[in-house]
C-alpha cells in the first residue's frame, strides 16, 4: 500500500465508516442475497462432488475416508470459508488487491492464489470436453459403451449382462468391459506412457473450444433388481477400513478434497464476496453453502458405488479391482448405470448435460475470479471500454492453446500432474496456513470479534500439521497408482506447485527491497489500526444482521 493511501485508510476507520475503500461507486453489486448465494452454489457444487469425491474415496479405501474429511470439514472447511468470504465483503476488492488493504507484505498470496485459478481453469474444462464428447456419442440407436461391437472393442471386451444369462459361464482373468474399452481406446485412446504423448484428439479438441466458448460468453456479461447387489458397493463405501488412517495420503487427499470443493485458498471465494453489501450477514450463508456442498458430494458416492457394486458382481470380482482409482472412473460407473436403465439414451443425455452444466458454472466463476482479480489491479485501465472483456478473451485463447496438450492421446498423464501438484495438495494446505497466520498476525486477538461462533485454534494447527507431516511422507504420484513418471514429468509437476507458492516470499522480499524505512518502522496496513475498534463495526454488523 502507498503512503498516500495509508493515512486515508486509518482516518475513515477512525471515523467509524470501518469501509476500505469506495470502490462500490465503480464495481458492480449482487442486487439480491440470492444472486450470490447462487453463483457460490454454482461455484463450489460441481464436479468435485460428482466426479473428484467419489474417486478419491475408492481411491483410499472407501468410507474411511470419511473420518479426514469431516475432520477437516470442521476445523478447517467452514472457518476459512467464512474468513476468504468475510475478506472479500470488507475490502470491496478481489484476491489480490484485498491484501493490500489488509497487510501489503502478504499480496503474494494473491499472487500465488491467481497461478492456482489460472491452472485450474486450464485442466477443469478438460472434464468437460469428455463430458460433451460423452453427450453427442449418446445420441445414438444404442449407447456405444454398452456393448463390444465396435471399432475400437478388443477381443477381451465382455458384455457382462448377457454374458450372465448363460449357465456354466466363467469370467475371463484378463475380460474387459465395454464402458471401460470406450472410455480408454475410443475417448482418449490412452498411450502407453506420459513419454508418448501421441497426437491430438480432434474430436476432444472441438469439445474444448466449445466449452471455452461457453465460458467466456457466460462470463462477458460479468456478475449478473439390483438393489442387493448395490449394497455390496454402500457397504464398501460407508464402512472404514481403519486401517488406511495410517497412510498420510489418505488425510492427504482429504483435506486437500474439502479446499478443492470448497473453493478455498483460490481467490474464487474473495471475489465473490467483494460484490456484497458489505453488512451482509455472511455467517449464516456460509454455513449453509457449506452443509449444501458436503451433502451434495455425499450424495454422489451413492451413485458411484452403486454402481461399482453392480459392476463387481458381474464381473465377479472385489469393487477395488472394478476400475482404476483414477479422474477417470466417473466415466466409467456413470455411463454404466445409465446403460442399464429403460431408455438409456434419454438418460445418459439428461446425465451428461448435468454433468456440463456443474463444471461450467464452476468454470466460469473461476474465470471471472481470475478476471476480477487483475482487472482490480489497474481499475482505470480495465473498466473502460471493452478492455475488460478484451483481457477476458487472452486469457481463454491462452489457457486453451495449453489445454490441447491434455486432449492428446497422452493427455491424462498431464492431466494427473494438473490435478496432483498444481491445484491441490500441499500448494492449497500452504496457502492455508499462511493465510490464517496473516490475517491473525494483523488482527490479533480482535479475530475473535471476527468469527467468535467459528473460532477454532486448529484453523492453523490443522493444516499445518498436515502440510508438514505430507512433507515427510510424501509419495510420487504414479499414474493409476502403478505407472511411475520420468524425472522431467516430476520436475514438472514441481513447477506447478513452487510457481505458485514462491510468490508468496518473493512478493515479501521484493516489498521490502522497495518500502523505505526498517521492517519496524514500517506500517503494513491494519496493523496501524489494531487498537482502533471501529476497524470491526462492518465484521460486527455482518453477525447481527
């Protein structure tokens, strides 16, 4: 924060208006509570609970992972939820530049959390390039997963079901189904290995273009009978193995799956929240969303296991050996409980736009965080004329060159690098810890009058521990959890996570390099104003709204 704003921010706490800036007068507004909570649900409701939550449970051993989550979904889910929501009602200002009002040393944050949104809106959109690809092979005579006399089927592909029906009949060591041979050779025809990227996915490609085009123009307009055998699949999803509470991945991958859906340490949340009235009682709102979100992905592992279940019982096999733990297994047990319904076809479309519909409102709320948090940067530059959407569409155009990397015939294996060190993992457990050390570090034990109903001291220690203990731990990723990648895939993988996080203390040393005065002399935003009560009237307000 320049010194000229600096004096002008502590006279207007002082006088009581505890409001950082007018930039209300410049930056458009929510005209309702609905409009809001809407495009939050539409934010953090998508295809990490229908897609990424089911997988990581099968993943770790079924409802075991039930035990991290929730854990964490209390000590950490909802009091950061409320803290990124609360920030972005009190500045005005989105996930950069409301580090400036707040502690100017810490906008590396904002930095940081602008390389994750911008990852993120590179491989999230890729799900629904499958997905659209998925809906127009569903308009067909018959469901082209739902049987081998195709193409691209191989001698091992089995058609379980009819297969059944036959006495004597004994399943092939090495059967493969039809769901399975269409979501490996005929959707990604996967190679052998991330060394073999092979060539692009023309069909996967034009599906891409479509959703980037969807979004930027959503975004243009700115802010306005076998039921037993299914059992076998509940049980494996709601009874803990305990003894996968041993594994840190296990913890690992559920903490990082609550800030994943929760849009946490992203900037997502801050922006949305700087286009309330900012005596909004966000409390309450957040809870719900909160409550809403976890419902929701809880949901979806019904569904999912199901299904596994059903597919472990014709193939006569355990549900773990049913499919591969990975991104993909969704378009796997999805389109095969679909296949088995009266009018499949019907269905599968009706499955498939959710399933679009999800990931774009999520997407493009990213977007539009990521576009708010630059043009806030320079105000008088991107609110005029159409440079706003100008700087909307080099960022699509940018983000889908480097998308076509993943809609090549190797393309999941650098999706799964995406995936696994770029916007998730220990990248969102760091961003974490050093948001809930900035913001108490500058407030002090005035955080109370902040979120009193919701104080937790393991909002840090959590996290923390976490992060740490994953350090010591930490495991490779293998694709599938069998293939190892080559030292330049993780040399890769480790770029995505230190190029955000590394703006954080580069950011910190570049500040003081450039602020005159000793780090004692200098005033790093409310911390000039710790003292000073009225700088919580907006905080107080919001709770008894």
């Amino acid at each position: 924060m320049d010194k000229a704003q600096g004096p002008k921010l502590k006279f207007r706490l002082n006088m009581g208006t505890a409001h950082p800036a007018s930039s209300t007068l410049t930056r458009g507004q929510w005209s309702s509570k609905i409009e809001f909570l809407l495009a939050v649900a539409g934010q953090i409701i998508g295809l990490g609970n229908v897609w990424r939550f089911p997988y990581l449970c099968y993943k770790n051993g079924g409802g075991v992972f039930f035990i991290p989550y929730i854990l964490f979904f209390i000590t950490c889910g909802i009091p950061l939820f409320l803290l990124e929501t609360s920030l972005g009602q009190y500045t005005k200002q989105g996930s950069i530049t409301c580090w400036r009002k707040i502690c100017p040393l810490f906008e590396g944050i904002g930095y940081g959390s602008q390389v994750v949104v911008l990852y993120s809106s590179i491989y999230y959109i890729i799900i629904l390039a499958w997905a659209f690809l998925y809906l127009f092979s569903s308009f067909n005579s018959e469901l082209p997963w739902a049987n081998c006399r195709n193409s691209w089927n191989t001698e091992t592909c089995v058609e379980f079901d009819q297969s059944k029906n036959s006495y004597n009949w004994t399943v092939p060591e090495n059967a493969t189904s039809p769901v399975k041979e269409f979501w490996e050779r005929r959707v990604l025809n996967v190679t052998g290995s991330i060394d073999e990227l092979g060539s692009i996915r023309w069909e996967l490609a034009l599906c891409l273009l479509l959703s980037w085009v969807i979004c930027y123009f959503c975004v243009w307009r700115g802010v306005k009978s076998t039921g037993k055998v299914g059992q076998d699949g509940i049980k494996f999803y709601l009874y803990p193995d305990p003894s996968r509470l041993t594994d840190p991945q296990v913890w690992m991958d559920a903490g990082t799956q609550i800030f994943y859906s929760y849009a946490i340490c992203i900037g997502c949340l801050i922006a949305l929240g700087s286009y309330n009235k900012y005596d909004n009682n966000c409390y309450k709102d957040c809870v719900y969303l909160c409550l809403l979100n976890s419902g929701t992905s809880f949901v979806a592992g019904f569904a999912i296991f199901s299904a596994l279940g059903f597919m472990a019982y014709e193939q006569n096999t355990h549900i773990s050996k049913v499919a591969e733990s990975g991104p993909g297994l969704a378009f796997i047990a999805y389109p095969r409980a679909v296949a088995m319904m009266p009018l499949p076809q019907l269905w599968a479309i009706c499955f498939f736009i959710m399933i679009i519909l999800l990931g774009l409102d999520s997407q493009f709320v990213g977007l539009e965080a990521l576009v708010t948090g630059i043009s806030d940067m320079n105000p008088a530059f991107f609110h005029v004329g159409h440079r706003r959407k100008l700087l909307l569409l080099a960022i699509s155009v940018v983000c889908f060159l480097i998308g076509l990397v993943m809609v090549t015939e190797g393309g999941l294996y650098i999706f799964q690098l995406f995936d696994y060190y770029a916007c998730s993992g220990m990248t969102l457990l760091l961003f974490a810890i050093l948001q809930s050390v900035s913001i108490g570090w500058v407030y002090g034990e005035n955080l109370e009058e902040v979120c009193t109903p919701l104080h937790s001291e393991f909002e840090f220690t959590h996290p923390c521990g976490t992060f740490i203990f994953s350090l010591i731990k930490y495991t490779p990723l293998k694709f599938n959890n069998t293939i190892e990648y080559p030292w330049w895939g993780y040399t890769l993988g480790w770029w995505f996570t230190l190029s955000s996080t590394l703006m954080v203390p580069l950011w910190m040393l570049y500040n003081l390099s450039n602020t005159p005065g000793t780090l004692r002399q200098v005033s790093w935003g409310h911390a000039m104003c710790l003292n000073c009560p009225t700088s919580f009237i907006m905080i107080q307000a919001m709770s008894n709204n």
